[in-house]
C-alpha cells in the first residue's frame, strides 16, 4: 500500500458560502451561521479577515458535543475542505498532514503501513485540527499524555490573515495558547505528528468485571501503570452494594507474532465498518431509566469476571460507537449533554459522590466512563491533569442543570476542571477556577487577534474573550 499524495497539486475552486442551521453532537443548542469552504490558506486568510463583528470559527466533523464549533449570526469555516496527507517519514512515522484530516483516514492510511494515531478520543471522527484545538486525550493518557504533546509543529493563520509556524520550543506562547484553545487563536492549517509504530492493528485486553466503584478504583490505583491502555465502563443505575459496578478494560498492542498465533494472515489490517445512520425518528424520552436499566445490566452480564489476552481490533476496544453513524439520534430531538470532569487524585471522594448522587438522582446514562490522568501540560486552557476523570452522556431533563451545578462546585473545590469541548452549560464564572491560566491565555489570543475575529458560541456563552 501506498501512502496517500498532497492534494495540494489539484486544489479545487472554493465553494460558494452556505447558510447553514449547525449543532455539537449533543444537538441541544443549534444556531445559524454563514459556513465558508476554503481549500487554501489564502482563502482561509481572506474568509477571517471579511469575517464581520460575529467573527469566525473553524468547525472539523462537528463531534464537539457543546457550541464550541458554532458562531450564531457569524462565520464557520469548514475545516474538512482542507484534508490531506503532506508528507510522510516512514522511518520514524512523522507526518504532516491537513488540519481538516480526520483521525479516520489517518488510521486507514497508516495503520496498513505500521503507524498508529498517538492519541485517540472515544471517535475517530475528529480532524487534526480539532484534536488539537481541543488538546484531546484518550484511554493511554497516564501512559502518553494528551495529543498536543506528540505534535512536533503547526502552522496557524492569525487574526491579522498571516500564517504562522508555531513549534512547542520556537514560539511556545502561541503554541500553549493554541493547544486547548478552542480554536480561539487562528485556524490551523496543518501539523506535523509523531505516529506511534506497531506491528499489528490488534488489541490485547484483560478485562475485569468488578462488584462496585471502590473496587474498580482500587484495580486502577495498583495496576494502570502495567497498561498503555485503560477505561472503565460504569453503570450508573446501579445503588447500594452495587454502586458504581463497573468493567474495566486494559490493554497494549498485540505483537505480530500473537497476531499470527491467534490465526491472522495480515497482521496490520484495518478495515473499519459502519452501519448506516438510524432514522431521525426517535422521540425524547426513549432513553429512560428502564430502558437504561435493562441495557446495563445486560451489558454488566454479559462482561466476563475475568479475562485476559483477548484479542479486539481498533473500533471494537477504541470506537464501539463509530459502528454506528450518527448515533446520537437515539437521544431525540431534545438532545442529551456529556459531562467531564478531573479531579486530582486525592479527590477521589469527588467522583464517589458524583457517582453516588447521578445513580439515585432518576438520571439515566448508558455511557459512563472513568479513567485516570498522567501529569497535565503546560498548555494554558488544557484539560487533562494528574488524576480521575469521569464522562457520561446523559439526556436533556427538568432539573439536571441544577444537580449538575452542585457538582460542578464539588470538582472546582476539589481544584479540578470540566473539558471545554464537551461542555454546553457550565456558569461562567467557574471558568476562571477551573483554568487559572485563562487570563495569561487571554494575553496571548489578544496578541494574535487584536482585532477580536476569532468567536464561538461557547466563548460567548463562557465569556472566554
């Protein structure tokens, strides 16, 4: 197999700007705005600088689950219009690529040649951009930290239109301010990566059916450091005795040799499916605590006790929900939030009684996880930090808002954050709590947009600049 050429070669013309009706993933707050497709960087530099007093923001696949990649009444430049591989190192697996390239070509592109993407979301449908932007993390965190961390270089148009090379090392302000910043600092053209080898696309996993939170808390403590991969899946319906029961799941890379062992011809094949998209006909309400109920506990059942070495490929252990094109129409036409929070790892007691309060609250989450963090970075609006880490998606009710600022309030006591790129209601003055360095990123985006172009709904709603 060959990896894929630049496309810059044969850029096509720029489509016409479109009026378009845009949502995060959550689909909770939609808002118009002008969406403007440019194919290079001259073109992305003319559309910031026409960009009126709503400003502009760079949109990837829309996975953001908020407003983060929404500019109501402004403009949205359509990041996927610039996607491509630009070169490749094949001894020491460095690419630079197009910031509108998705996770998703990436692995078909280079998992066959050997290479897997360093860091991943629970989607490989992000852009290089927005994976940037929102300094992903994923289940090997504690062991590789968050995805800015394996970029080598970007190059990012400011609000002035002039493109700029931006290293973590030659201009480490602009770099600490972009990485995490919610595309608030420019938009980014493309970025060079370091690609993590391995000789097969198959997953080795142990898994451990565990009775309750303590327990799964307890196996994460004395044994993650054994593994480049780890998440537990919660059950959050689950009370008394049995609160917080969990599966965990922990995992490397197999070797080519365990591949062939287990019966496999091409040991780095990747050929992921989807279904098709389920029909936008659900209504509201459908996602309940009975039907919620009865999935986890077919879901906790059917865990083995425990296993070990099992082998699972790519989107069976990293993106189960990818099988499924747009999946979140399950939730309805109300929608449903994903709520992430990090509290150091003394604060453990913080996710005991988060867990404790959303399992007798009547919310109902088929998708709860919990992971542990590595040290944080130096970036100024990163997420990630030293500790536990809880995510779930739960559907729009009466009454959450309420239940969900009380927590809040128990994770900025706890000196931890809620991620930006998932968030569609934390109050605004929690912000500054939650990211200390917000004010000297301030200093820096006000440096490279002097002229305030850069908006989103979420630094609006958030009152971020």
């Amino acid at each position: 197999m060959t990896a894929p050429t630049d496309r810059s070669d044969a850029v096509p013309a720029d489509d016409a700007p479109t009026s378009e009706l845009l949502a995060g993933w959550g689909r909770t707050a939609p808002t118009h705005a002008t969406v403007v497709h440019p194919h290079t960087a001259d073109a992305a530099a003319d559309a910031i600088l026409a960009a009126d007093d709503r400003g502009l923001v760079a949109r990837g696949l829309g996975r953001g689950y908020g407003d983060c990649a929404q500019n109501a009444g402004g403009t949205v430049l359509d990041g996927p219009g610039m996607s491509g591989l630009i070169d490749l190192d094949w001894n020491t697996g460095v690419v630079r690529v197009q910031a509108g390239t998705s996770l998703d070509d990436l692995m078909r592109w280079l998992v066959p040649l050997g290479y897997f993407v360093p860091v991943t979301p629970g989607t490989r449908m992000v852009t290089v951009g927005g994976a940037i932007a929102s300094d992903i993390h994923g289940k090997n965190h504690h062991v590789k930290g968050a995805f800015s961390e394996h970029v080598h270089g970007l190059r990012l148009v400011d609000g002035r239109g002039e493109v700029r090379d931006v290293t973590p090392d030659g201009d480490p302000e602009v770099f600490r301010a972009t990485a995490g910043g919610m595309g608030l600092t420019g938009v980014i053209l493309d970025a060079t990566v370091k690609m993590t080898p391995i000789t097969s696309s198959l997953i080795s996993v142990d898994t451990d059916r565990t009775a309750d939170l303590d327990e799964v808390m307890q196996l994460m403590i004395e044994g993650d450091a054994d593994y480049e991969y780890s998440v537990a899946w919660i059950d959050l319906i689950a009370k008394g005795r049995s609160m917080g029961r969990s599966i965990l799941q922990r995992g490397r890379f197999a070797t080519e040799d365990e591949a062939r062992a287990s019966g496999v011809t091409d040991p780095l094949r990747y050929a992921p499916k989807q279904l098709p998209s389920p029909p936008d006909l659900f209504p509201s309400g459908l996602l309940n605590r009975l039907t919620v109920r009865a999935f986890n506990e077919l879901w906790y059942r059917k865990a083995p006790v425990c296993r070990r070495d099992e082998l699972q490929t790519i989107e069976q252990f990293f993106h189960p929900l990818d099988m499924i094109a747009e999946w979140n129409r399950i939730y309805g036409p109300r929608g449903f939030l994903q709520w992430q929070f990090v509290v150091p790892d003394e604060a453990g007691d913080v996710v005991r009684t988060a867990v404790e309060r959303l399992s007798t609250s009547g919310v109902s989450s088929f998708l709860a996880v919990l992971k542990r963090f590595g040290p944080g970075n130096a970036n100024y609006l990163s997420f990630p930090r030293q500790g536990w880490t809880l995510a779930l998606d739960i559907p729009v009710l009466p009454g959450l808002d309420r239940l969900l600022d009380e927590l809040d309030e128990l994770v900025v006591e706890a000196g931890g954050a809620v991620y930006l790129a998932k968030d569609s209601r934390v109050r605004p003055e929690l912000v500054p709590l939650m990211y200390p360095e917000l004010s000297t990123w301030r200093a820096v985006r006000d440096e490279l947009d002097p002229e305030g172009r850069f908006h989103s709904d979420l630094a609006r709603r958030l009152r971020l600049c």
